[in-house]
C-alpha cells in the first residue's frame, strides 16, 4: 500500500491509475490499523489491478485530509477513472467495499 502525503501525489495517482482505493487513516485509530492489511489482501488476492494508497490523517497528511472533507476516520474511498466512485467512513465491512468494487472493476480493460 502506497503512502501519500501530499495533494500533488495524489493528484498525481489517482489521474494516472484507472482504479484507486484510498484508506484515510491514523496511526493511533486501532480500526484503521485492523483494516489496512485485510484491504491490502483483498486487493492483492481478488482485485490485482486495483492500486491500494494510505493517507495518515494524524501526520504530515493532516491538511490534505481537512482539504478533502475527512473528520472521522477511517474512511476509503474507491475511484474509478479519476472519479470518486464510493466512499465509506466509519462503519463499515470488507464485505461493502468489495461488492462496491465488483462492478466497476469488471468493467476495466
């Protein structure tokens, strides 16, 4: 899982990956760091193309966080083409992000 920290590489990734999950999280959130490696395995095993980015809202990522609206944590957020296609914050399941992903992953090339 790739670790932004700034607008600029986010921008960056998300313009030039065709399917992004991005987790907001911090390193004292205890959610944030039980989810990181299940979101990471359900990326590796059954969505390949799928490129995984944490922002660490409780350190140097604090501004870019407050700029995009996150105040709760965790929160991920799934983009498709540049666009943001779903986002989940707070509670939530694995299971919710991936029948989220099903779709719109089947339809990349």
């Amino acid at each position: 899982m790739q670790k932004i920290c700034s607008e600029e590489a986010l921008s960056e990734l998300l313009q030039s990956s065709p399917a992004v999950l991005l987790l907001y999280g911090g390193a004292s959130c205890g959610v944030c760091q039980a989810i990181k490696p299940r979101l990471e395995q359900l990326a590796c095993e059954e969505f390949p193309k799928l490129v995984t980015a944490y922002i660490d809202c409780q350190e140097a990522a604090g501004p870019l966080c407050a700029a995009r609206g996150i105040f709760s944590l965790p929160v991920v957020q799934l983009w498709f083409d540049g666009q943001r296609f779903a986002e989940f914050a707070r509670v939530f399941s694995i299971d919710d992000v991936r029948s989220a992903l099903e779709r719109p992953y089947g339809l990349l090339p």
